[in-house]
C-alpha cells in the first residue's frame, strides 16, 4: 500500500494506493458523521456496491444508482442527485461517497459542492482514467450540448482510495483508453516515464500488479505536483489538457457516443504532437516515441470519418482554455516540456484535421 499527501487549499488529502485496500484502510475515518450517501452507477453496483456497503457497518448509509455512460453527465443527472439528497432529509453532516469512473466523480463531486453550499465527498474511482486523473484535482462538473465541463466547480475530498483491484472486472477497451491520460503525463512531463510505458506495453495491458502500481504512482504524483502549484489552472495546470482541445471537440461532436473519453484524447495527444513538430520544435523521434506508445497501447489517433472537420472546429471554439476567442492548444517544445499556444491558425487546424481523418 502507497499513501500519497496531496496539500491542498489548506488540506492534506491522503490518496491511499494499492491492490485490496478498501478491504484493509479504513475508510470510516473518514466520515465525521452517521450519514453517507454513496452515487454509484447500475454497471458499478452489480459488481462492487455491497462489498462496500459491508465496510460501512454502524453507518445511515443511502445508496443513489445512476444509468452509466458519459451522456448522462449533464444537468438532469444532476438534478436527480440533488433530489435525492433533498427527499432523504441529510443535512451538512452528510459525506458523499463517488464510487465509480470519472462520470461519477465529476456528477458526485459537484453534487457535494453545490447541495447546502457544501457538504464532505470521498473518492473510490474505479476506472483506470479516473484513478489516473479525475478523481484528483478537486475538478467536478456536467457536461453542456456545447461542449465538455463546461458548467462546473472545484471541490477536493476528504480521501481517495484508489483500489487496483476493481480494475481487474473493467473491459479491456475502458482499460485502454485510461492508459492514455497516463501516456499524457510521460509527454508532457516526464520522457523517462513514457520510454518505461512503451518498452513495457505487454506487461502493462495484462495488467501486472507491479507495473500497474509503478504507473498508478508516478501518475499521481505527477498529477498532485501539477496541481498543488496551479489549483484553478490559471498558468501550468492547464498543460494536463494536453490533447484535450481535440479531444473534448470530438467528444461533442460525436454527442458523448461512440468514443471514449481517452480514446478521443489520444487522438487529440498525436494531432497536438503534429502541429508541435511544425510549430513548437518538437523533434520527429519524439513525435514518433509518443506516437509508438500510443499504437502499442492500441489508442487510436484518427479522426472518425463519421464527423466533418469544419464541425470539429466549430467545437473547439467552446474549448474552456480559449481566450479572446482564440484556440488554445498544449504544445510540446520537446518531451516532458510544453506551453500554451494560440497562435494557430483556423485555416491551419482545419487543413490538419483532414489529414487526421481515417
């Protein structure tokens, strides 16, 4: 078992790493009062709620279970969560638990921040992707029809336990594509760390318990030193969003269907590669190392032909990093350094993204 300190907006939030250990800490510790709301999901319930609800012994414990899918991270789910806080009579002394991937934690996290102005939050994320990054920063939010977490508020937890056993019933395809955000911080800030994952791929897609606490820590790690200096992504912490200006754009445009959070980032992660080779002096072998990674994780970094570049572009002008109306990509200047950019052109992007489509 790891245990990370995240110091935080005058918290230190423990992020307890390891295989099992919702059956060995103990989470109670961690709820002040008597009463717990967890909000789970229907595919997440079969397979890990009544195992949690037995750790929760001597606790008022309310269970709130939400259909599963990225397209219902929007404002009636919301809604829903708030009624059923409401209509179970909890007051501030609630805690809420997020048990699920990152749709859960972002609805659950802005529920807690918003229902009587504030109430406790834990995070047990289930999904590699949200172990990896959603579940730390304190980032919560719904989705808009124009565009991803647009409508949002930030809230840290008061414990994240990130079990790697509950890892071991997530389909491969939801497996992949959370081992892109993790091929995200070797890009941008550690090329030790992304030669590691691409020389271990096999090992890392069979799940090794070993390689996959070494990449679960070193992507925490990364992810608690990014945001403990820039909280509110005011200056570096934006620089997590590598790929996620094509990414999310994708992701709107497809309507949240079809593609997976991490796959529309790896192809977001190669595109923003691409432009760094022609625009940020990113040298070719390590626009093709990232690219490598990548093929060998099985990520795809192709455009759906199902989708026209000009709505693409359209999407992207709803981007939260846009300023001035201008587009806001992460750029590499070479592995493990980059900086934002909004000097590209429409007429550039748009000729790329033909060039992206498969």
């Amino acid at each position: 078992m790891k245990k990370i300190l995240f110091k935080i907006a005058g918290k230190s939030i423990p992020i307890i790493i390891g295989d099992g250990i919702c059956s060995k800490a103990s989470i109670s510790k961690y709820i002040d009062y008597k009463d717990v709301a967890i909000i789970t999901n229907t595919k997440i319930a079969k397979l890990h709620l009544k195992n949690l609800e037995k750790y929760l012994k001597g606790f008022n414990v309310k269970v709130l279970i939400l259909p599963d899918g990225e397209k219902y991270k929007n404002i009636s789910s919301l809604n829903k969560v708030h009624d059923f806080l409401i209509k179970n009579k909890f007051n501030r002394n609630l805690t809420i638990i997020a048990l699920g991937g990152g749709v859960i934690g972002d609805l659950a996290g802005f529920a807690s921040d918003t229902f009587l102005r504030g109430v406790n939050l834990i995070h047990i994320p289930t999904t590699l992707l949200a172990q990896v990054d959603s579940s730390i920063g304190g980032k919560t939010g719904v989705n808009h029809k124009y565009g991803k977490n647009l409508i949002g508020s930030f809230k840290h937890p008061m414990a994240i336990f990130i079990d790697t056993s509950y890892l071991k019933t997530l389909p491969q395809k939801e497996y992949i594509s959370g081992l892109s955000e993790v091929v995200k911080y070797g890009a941008i800030g550690n090329k030790v760390f992304l030669k590691w994952l691409n020389k271990n791929s096999k090992l890392i897609l069979a799940r090794d318990s070993g390689s996959l606490i070494k990449l679960i820590t070193n992507s925490v790690k990364a992810k608690v030193s990014v945001v403990q200096k820039d909280e509110k992504e005011s200056n570096i912490r934006a620089h997590l969003n590598f790929g996620h200006t094509l990414g999310h754009a994708i992701e709107s445009s497809l309507n949240y269907k079809g593609i997976s959070h991490g796959e529309a980032v790896s192809i977001g992660m190669l595109f923003a590669s691409a432009i760094s080779v022609e625009k940020s002096d990113l040298k070719i072998d390590e626009f093709n190392l990232i690219e490598n990674t990548l093929a060998n994780f099985s990520l795809p970094v192709r455009i759906p032909s199902s989708i026209t570049c000009a709505k693409i572009l359209q999407n992207m002008a709803y981007d939260k990093k846009n300023k001035q109306g201008k587009i806001n990509f992460v750029l590499l200047t070479s592995i493990g350094s980059c900086g934002l950019n909004d000097h590209i052109s429409d007429r550039y992007i748009l000729g790329l993204l033909k060039t992206f489509q498969s």
